[in-house]
C-alpha cells in the first residue's frame, strides 16, 4: 500500500441501521451490502450477533451471514464483512454457520492479510466488472472508554467486559477470523460528558491487543471530539506504543467536527477510518448521537487531499440516496446532496 491510500470501512449496515426503530426488510439489509459491495469498498461491517432484546433491527444478522456465505456479492475485490459480538454467544452464533460453509470464506493469517491495495494504492483497477470472490469474515468486540457506557452498552464494568473480549478474541482467533477492537465515547461520554481520560483509552487498548486484537477502533461514539482533543488521544496512544496502522478512527458528525478531526487524523499518520453510507446511524445507548459521518463525505474529503479510496463515489451516492429513501429519511450526507442533486 502506498502512503497515498486511505482506507474507508463501510458501517452503514450495522452501526448505520441498527437504532432504526422500524424494523427494516431482511432483503433491504442485503442489497444494502450487495450495493456498497460494488462500490471498491473492500471492508463492510455487515450485522451483528448481540442480544435481540436489547438491539431488535440486528436480529437476523445470522441470516444476514449465511446469505453472504452462500452468494458472495459481486465486488471488484474481495471484501472482509464484519460482524460484533459482545460475548462467546455472539461468537459462537456466528461460528456455527461458519461451520456449515467451511469452504465459502477466506481465513485470516498474519501471513495472509485480508485483502490489501496494491503498490499503484488503487484497488485491483484491472477488475472493471464486479465479479463473486470469497468474503473474509471479522468479528468485532466493542469495549468502552468509560464506566457508565459499558453498563449502559453492555450491562457490565470495563474491566467484565474485557474479561469476555478476552474469550471472543482468543475463540474467532482460533477459527481464523480476523478481530476489530471498539473503543466506544473515546472523546465524549453521554453520561461522563468531557471527562474521559485519553490514558484509560490508551490502556484499555493495549489490553485489546495483548489479546491479540488486529485493529483498534477509537469511537467517537457522541462527536464531541474536537481537534486539539483527538490530537491529544492520538498522542497518548503512540506514547503507550500502540501503531498507527493498528488504529481505526470512528467519527460522528454530531458537532460538525468529524472532518476536522480525520484531518487531524491523517496529519498524525493514521490511514484508516469507518464511515456510514448516507451518515446513517447513531447508537441506541448514546442519546442525541446523530449519524456517523458519512462515507460520501469521507470520501469526498480524502479526494480533495489527492488521497486514493478506491471507491468510486458516484456509485456510493447513489447508495445513500437509495438506502436513506428505504427507511424513510433525508440523506444525511452533504456530499451526498450535492452531488444527487447535480
Ligand atoms: P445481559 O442482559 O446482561 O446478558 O446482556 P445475559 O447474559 O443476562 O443475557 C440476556 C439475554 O440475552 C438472554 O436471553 C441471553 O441468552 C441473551 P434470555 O435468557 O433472557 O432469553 N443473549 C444473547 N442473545 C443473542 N446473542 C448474544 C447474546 N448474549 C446473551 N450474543 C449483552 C448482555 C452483552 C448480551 C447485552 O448487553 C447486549 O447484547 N448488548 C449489545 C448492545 C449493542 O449492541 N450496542 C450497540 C453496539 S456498540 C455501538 O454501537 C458503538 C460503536 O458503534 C462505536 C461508535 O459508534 O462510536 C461500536
Ligand atoms: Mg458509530
């Protein structure tokens, strides 16, 4: 990969839909996925394997996996779909239609990157059609930065909450899935408020690795982040040696400040960022949280900074318009605007 390719990881499908009240047709959920597929996305976080009860739009996240198994999406590259699970359930739900497709997706060693841009940093640009390759499939554990978001998230402390990531990251390890690691209200807390301490995050995430976490994500879960304070984060996690390449960011627009905060991103070294389609989201258990910063935007921005995505952007906002048009709502994307309405 070249130092000019950043790589956007498409949440719209999980992070995106699942605060949605009305439950949303299976089928829109899959050609959500089967859609973004084909936009160069190479990473699309696709469902969700927690508790029904406590996120309903999420249910059928098993159906959602077995139909990516058995009909891969056609898309100009392979693509790694990911899927969180808070505990060994959520693994072992997800493990078991695994099992019963062992030949229908690509495991992950360290030798074996899931798929990675080539030297020119555009993805496979010889691939002019979308074509069927077999999926990776990750899992996700998402721990949070403070006391009172992991009760009220997970009904558990931090320090319980780990102890299960522990359990989820050694089993998907195990079956050769590939592990993202959340770090929810990095830079704001619904109920902390400011008070969230950037070396608790650094710690917690170095806990995450040492169990073998491949990538860290740094959620901005209620976008009050703000340059100076992202910046300051970013520097307690490389003082606690963590590596830029080992972080994600995850910005929400709330504040109109998910931009400003890549920028400040990109300028310390980081390349690699999640983004929602049409800035669908927010999260069930952080009130007044708006979307995450769309992708168009993203996309749009790291464009303009002559930075390659791979992503044809276009498409992406055709997808946007589309999927906000399904559930109902005005795109949340101002690119995406701007551009549907050229
Ligand atoms: P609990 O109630 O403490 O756990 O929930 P429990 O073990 O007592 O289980 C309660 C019920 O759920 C039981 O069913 C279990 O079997 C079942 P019952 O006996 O009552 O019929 N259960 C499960 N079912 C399916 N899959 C499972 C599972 N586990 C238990 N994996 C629990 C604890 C962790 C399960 C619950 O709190 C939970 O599911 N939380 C998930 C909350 C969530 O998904 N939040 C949104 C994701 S985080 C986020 O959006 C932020 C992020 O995007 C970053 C950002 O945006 O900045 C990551
Ligand atoms: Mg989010």
């Amino acid at each position: 990969a070249t130092n000019n390719f950043v790589k956007v990881v498409e949440v719209g499908p999980r992070d995106g839909l699942q605060n949605e009240k009305k439950i949303i047709p299976l089928t829109t959920k899959i050609e959500l996925i089967e859609r973004l597929s084909k936009t160069g996305l190479t990473d699309i976080e696709a469902g969700s394997f927690v508790s029904p009860k406590w996120v309903p739009q999420m249910a059928d996240s098993n159906e959602i996996l077995e139909y990516i198994l058995k009909y891969p999406p056609n898309s100009l590259n392979p693509i790694a779909y990911s899927f969180l699970a808070p505990n060994s359930r959520g693994l072992d739900n997800a493990v078991s239609i695994l099992r019963a497709h062992p030949t229908s997706y690509q495991t992950f060693s360290p030798q074996s990157t899931p798929y990675e841009p080539d030297e020119s940093g555009i993805p496979n640009e010889s691939a002019a059609e979308p074509t069927s390759n077999p999926p990776f499939i990750e899992m996700s554990v998402f721990a949070a930065a403070t006391e009172s978001f992991s009760e009220k998230n997970l009904n558990c402390n931090i320090a319980t909450s780990l102890e299960r990531f522990r359990e989820v990251i050694t089993g998907a390890k195990a079956h050769g899935l590939r592990v993202r690691a959340y770090i929810s209200v990095v830079l704001g807390c619904p109920f902390e408020g400011y008070d969230v301490d950037p070396r608790k995050v650094a710690e917690i995430a170095c806990d995450l690795m040492e169990m073998g976490a491949d990538e860290i994500d740094l959620g901005d879960t209620t976008g009050m982040g703000t340059a100076p304070r992202t910046a300051a984060l970013l520097n307690a996690m490389q003082a606690a040696g963590i590596r830029n390449e080992d972080i994600t960011m995850h910005f929400h627009d709330t504040y109109g400040q998910a931009l400003v905060n890549s920028a400040v991103s990109l300028e310390h070294g980081i390349r690699r960022f999640d983004a929602s389609v049409g800035g669908l989201g927010g999260c069930p258990y952080s009130p007044g949280a708006t979307g995450n910063v769309s992708t168009e935007d993203l996309v749009y921005f790291f464009e303009s900074l002559g930075m390659e995505t791979g992503v044809d952007l276009d498409t992406l906002c055709e997808v946007g318009e589309w999927i906000n048009g399904e559930i109902g709502k005005g795109n949340d994307s101002s690119v995406g605007k701007a551009l549907m309405a050229k």
